[in-house]
C-alpha cells in the first residue's frame, strides 16, 4: 500500500480540525500498515517530521503510540466510504485487527486528533485513487 507520508504532514498541518485537536500534544505516533512502519512527531499541534520505522529506528526514537493492523484492514479502514466497523478507529480496534499500543492515557486525551489524522490520510488516499483512475 502506498501512501504519500510527505503529503499527509502537509495536510495535517494544513487541516485546522487537527492542528486544533492536537494542541498542546507532544508524541511520537507510530502507523504499522501491514509491515510498513511510520512514525509521525507531533509537537504542539504540529507535524515536525515523518520518517519509515524500523527495528533500529523504534529502539532509538521510540514511539508514545504505535497503531498496528494488518494491510487489509487499513484498507477497508481508508476506504472512502468505510463499511461498518471501518469508520472510526474505536470501531476498528473493537472488531477488526487494529490494535493501540502504547501511552493509553495520552491517546485518550488526543483521540480525536489522532481520528481526524486519520481521517485527513483516508481523503489523501481516496485522492490518489482518483487520480488514479
């Protein structure tokens, strides 16, 4: 699955629902899609950087938060109209293979910064699609 990282931190930062839901939030986010790993630095409601993770890159800047599913789910889940149980990341976690790890307390009080990140990554990818097409 192809993702453009690049772009997502221009619309993240670009995305004033999240720049504002993420105010005050300082954390190192994790996406695990299939194998492929990310991490995404957030200080104060900003997106510093977004590098591939690795093993070695984990153990030397680690992750608050690490959301891990298989690829096919993040598939469904990025979707542009998600079935049921795909809209939302709570629903994905409950009943399909998506799994949070990592500070809990932290991605409670940033849930919806982290839902509308993902949201704002659903659009991008159902973009590419588009264009694609």
């Amino acid at each position: 699955m192809q993702i453009d990282f690049q772009r997502l931190m221009r619309a993240g930062n670009g995305d004033a629902e999240f720049r504002l839901m993420s105010r005050f939030l300082d954390t190192r986010l994790e996406l695990q899609i299939g194998k492929d790993r990310h991490q995404i630095d957030i200080h104060d409601g900003e997106i510093l950087a977004i590098r591939p993770a690795d093993d070695e890159t984990h153990l030397a800047h680690p992750s608050t938060i690490l959301i891990k599913a298989p690829e096919d789910d993040w598939r469904r889940y990025l979707e542009a109209v998600p079935r049921p149980f795909y809209q939302d990341l709570w629903a994905a976690q409950t009943h399909h293979g998506f799994e949070v790890i990592g500070d809990r307390a932290t991605f409670h009080a940033y849930y919806r910064a982290t839902a509308r990140l993902l949201e704002v990554l659903r659009a991008i990818v159902n973009d590419d699609r588009e264009e694609a097409a």
